[in-house]
C-alpha cells in the first residue's frame, strides 16, 4: 500500500450496537493489510491480517474484517460492541516487498456503557 | 515469550540535546522497526533493521539515526533535539519469512522542552 486512510476520526456508540470502521488503501503491488488497536495506555495489538485467501477474514474479540479489491476497501466490523472495546483503531497496510507499515490516522472509538 | 521492550518508558530532554532510545525484540525476531506517534502526524515510519542492515528508511531528518546489534537489539538516536521530536516512539518486531505482522513494545515517551 502506498496510502491508507480512515474515513471515521472519532466514534461513539452505544454497548451492543453495530461497529464498522472504513479503511481504504491505494493499490501498491502485494496487498497486506492489518487492523491494529490502542486500547488507552496499553501498546498496539494486532486485531487480525489479510494477506491472500479468503477475503473475509477473523480476528480476536470477535472483530472481523473484508477485504474488497474492488474498491480498495478493508473495512473493520464487530456486530456488538462492549465498553471494553473503547480504544484507538489503525488500519495500516505494507508498502510494497518491505516491512514498513503505513498508517492511517486512526480512528478513536468510544462505547457508552 | 517476553514481548517487545523499549527502553525507558520516559524521557524529558532540552532543546538541543541528543537521545538514545533502546529497544529489544522478541525472541527469535530479527527485524526491527521503529515508528513515532504524534497527535498531529498519527504514526510514522522511521526506519527498519534486518541483521544489522538498514532496509528501508522513512522521511525524517538525518538527525534521526538507528542501529542494530548482532543480537537483533535495536538503538535509535535522535540528535540537536526540536520541540517537535516530543512524540511516543514505538519499536516492533517481526519474524523472519514472510509474516509481516509486527508486534510492538510500549513505546518511550519523549518530551522536549
């Protein structure tokens, strides 16, 4: 990837609703993308990895993501978030046969109890 | 395994002083990375270091500098420190192979005054 950018900056909802956050990366030759997340004074985590297979692909906690080709889409999802999940989210992708990650600006999520 | 380690956790120096940063990968690992994280710029690639070699190298001033050590452990100095250097500078490691999943230690905590 030559570029990532995250559409939502700052996201607030309520326990159990719906999550999905927008990433879309710009085409770079190999394709590997990561979703990583902050939670507040704690270091990244990765959430999960697309490197080639099955587009829809599982993490930990129960995020998933898709990756959608077409529209240089990686979009993250969790059908019911909890008060826990409150902490900054990165989409970041490898620039080309390197082990550099890019990132996008993150987007901060809270949930409301 | 122990995790990604960074050393210190936090650090205050004055303008125009220089800084080392030290950072010790998983186990096994042999490539390191490092990133800075600013409010403003979100999280940026500085460099990456595979058995001893520089990589790839980001778009940062020369005053910011890194090395490895045969045992994979991984220094950065930052020298005639700005205002701007004050930031959270990450270092991850990944295994060889073709995984680029990288794990990151907790980053030191630079503060420029």
């Amino acid at each position: 990837a030559q570029s990532v950018s995250q559409h939502n900056h700052h996201v607030i909802l309520s326990e159990a609703a719906s999550l999905e956050l927008g990433c879309n990366y710009s085409y770079g030759g190999t394709v590997n993308l990561f979703w990583y997340v902050q939670y507040p004074g704690q270091h990244l985590q990765l959430l999960l990895k697309y490197f080639s297979g099955d587009p829809l692909v599982k993490g930990i906690k129960g995020f998933e993501a898709e990756f959608i080709k077409s529209k240089f889409s990686f979009n993250l999802r969790k059908p019911s978030v909890q008060w826990s999940d409150t902490a900054e989210y990165f989409c970041a992708g490898r620039s080309g046969n390197t082990g550099k990650l890019i990132f996008g600006q993150g987007t901060t999520l809270q949930v409301k109890p | 395994k122990a995790g990604v380690t960074q050393t210190p956790r936090y650090l205050i120096k004055t303008r125009g002083q220089q800084v080392t940063l030290s950072c010790s990968p998983i186990s096994g690992h042999r490539s390191v990375s490092w990133y800075q994280q600013t409010p403003g710029q979100g999280l940026q690639f500085l460099f990456e270091y595979f058995s001893e070699t520089q990589r790839n190298k980001g778009n940062f001033p020369g005053r910011f500098s890194g090395r490895q050590f045969s045992n994979s452990r991984s220094e950065m100095n930052v020298s005639t420190l700005e205002l701007g250097d004050s930031a959270l500078y990450l270092c991850a490691s990944r295994p060889a192979g073709v995984s680029y999943e990288q794990y990151f230690g907790p980053g030191t905590r630079l503060t420029v005054t």
